[in-house]
C-alpha cells in the first residue's frame, strides 16, 4: 500500500514539472517595435526625439521647414510626436527611373539543324531559325602581279588614313555636354550687422557670432535667398529670420526686436530684414550663424575681411 502511494505521489511531482509557465506577451510593446521596424530609415529620414520641434529639426537639417512637412503630409507643425520618423530630404526620383532593364539575349536564331545521317563534311541546311545568319561573302583571288601588289597597298593606305582621321576628328561643339555651373557655396556674403563681434564661432559653444549694438539698429540679410522662417518658434533665439541662399547654406538672425519680412518673401543682399533686440536673450545683440547642410560653420570664414 505505501509503495502504491509513493509510485502516485512521483507521478504526481513528475507531471507537475513537466508543465513549463507560458511566457507573458506585451502586446502593446511587440505592436511598437513592429511599427518602428517597418519605418524608413537611414540618410534622408529622422527620428523625432523629445523635445524636438518641426522648425529645429528643418534648421538642424538645411531645409525649409514647409518643404519637411509637405514631405510628411503633416498639415500642423506643431502635430509631431516622440519616434515619428520624418523625411528630412527631397523625395528621390523613382527608383525604375534610372534602372538598367536587361533584355533577354534571342538564341533563336543562332541554331542550325543536321540530320543525324548527314554527313559532317556536308554544309549544314539553314531551318527557318538560321535563315537569317549571315554568310560571309566569297573573296575571288588573283593571282600574283605587281600591279596586283601596288593596289592592295595602296588600299590598305586608304584604309588607315581613314581610320586615323576617325580618330582625330574633333566632336561637334553643338553636341559636346555644357560644363556643369558652377558650385553653390559660392555665395558673396555680407555682414550682416555693422556692430562690433563681442562672441566668436565655438564648436563647444557659440554656433555662430554675436554683434552687439542697441535696440532697433538694422540687421541685413547677408546674401540674396527666400526667408524661409520668421518668428519665435524656436527655444533659446527669440524673434528669429531664417534665409536659405541655395540648396547648401542658410544663414539665420536671431534675437530680433522685430521682423521686417514674411516667409517666402526673397530678399537682396544687404536688405534690412529686422531690428536688433533682445528676445530670449540676456542683453541687446545679434546672434547670427551660416549653416552648410543645415550643420554650423564658422562665419569668420565666410564673411569678407573687414
């Protein structure tokens, strides 16, 4: 009886272990990672991190931040979220545009058929699928003269003036490719306030210079372009203009006391796009900066000597 009761309770014990706990799945947490995984990503897009605002994002990027969210379909700026991922770059061309489409090589008609009586030393009968091999003419031969040898090479002569002045005959200056233009950092900048610099380029600090002045001094695009933002959208620059010159440099004035210009308006060199102010700052000044791509340079390198 009591070895019946120890067989029943190993058993038991036995069945109980072999039962293995089931895993508990977030589901909210799989259905996430799953959304993130089927993001685009890499050169081109950007993860919204926190904190982050359309128009820092367009500014840390080079970009009109319009253009950003007509490339989202995003209709309010202020709409995006922590993980969203955004194209920061113009939409590439389809990719079948500039595909090489490889055609399958035709074998048709490179067959020929042979009876398996027929001799070898037989020609070959052209089927319907060789009809259309060609066949190399039948050279006559002559026999040997002087005259004979003098018009071959006078031929062969011919033939290979022809040939040299194929190759040094110069292309059609109609039909040569235009040089490409010319590059677009080349822009003749301008300063843009007529203050002295009290705060130079720093890559561990200042991203750009400070002018200092009094409230209400002119402050001047410094190179011709499209105002692409203006105003105080953005932390730490107060009544800001952002100018985009070309598809490689920005330039941006903050701290204004007021804005003389709307997005989208283009401006000329040297134009008064503001009034020097202290918006979001400690002190009358100008914060000016270039940005190449969308990442800060040193103006100093750009600006001409004064």
């Amino acid at each position: 009886m009591i070895r019946l009761i120890a067989l029943v309770l190993t058993s038991l014990l036995l069945a109980a272990c072999s039962q293995q706990p089931v895993p508990a799945i977030d589901r909210n947490t799989a259905q996430s990672r799953a959304t993130v995984a089927g993001q685009p990503s890499g050169p081109g897009y950007y993860t919204v991190k926190r904190g982050d605002t359309l128009y820092r994002i367009a500014l840390e990027n080079g970009q009109d931040y319009r253009d950003v969210a007509g490339w989202n379909n995003i209709v309010n700026p202020s709409s995006i979220r922590e993980g969203q991922v955004l194209r920061i770059a113009p939409p590439s061309a389809p990719e079948s545009g500039g595909a090489v489409v490889a055609n399958p090589v035709a074998s048709g008609d490179m067959v020929e058929s042979r009876s398996l009586d027929q001799p070898a030393s037989q020609p070959m009968a052209p089927t319907q699928s060789n009809s259309s091999l060609k066949r190399e003419p039948r050279v006559g031969k002559e026999p040997y003269s002087d005259e004979a040898y003098a018009r071959l090479n006078k031929n062969g002569e011919q033939l290979a003036l022809a040939a040299d002045t194929r190759v040094e005959a110069k292309p059609d200056p109609a039909s040569t490719v235009p040089a490409a233009p010319a590059g677009p950092d080349d822009v003749p900048w301008l300063w843009p306030s007529s203050g002295k610099v009290v705060a130079t380029y720093s890559e561990a600090g200042s991203k750009g210079l400070d002018f200092s002045g009094r409230a209400g001094d002119p402050v001047v695009a410094a190179g011709d372009g499209k105002v692409v933002y203006a105003g105080a959208g953005l932390r730490g620059y107060g009544e800001l203009v952002i100018v985009k010159h070309n598809a490689t440099f920005l330039s941006a004035y903050a701290h204004n006391r007021k804005i003389l210009v709307k997005e989208g308006q283009q401006v000329s060199r040297g134009q008064k796009i503001a009034e020097m102010g202290n918006t979001d700052a400690d002190s009358v000044k100008l914060h000016f900066e270039i940005r190449k791509q969308g990442k800060p340079v040193d103006p100093a390198q750009y600006l001409p000597k004064r």
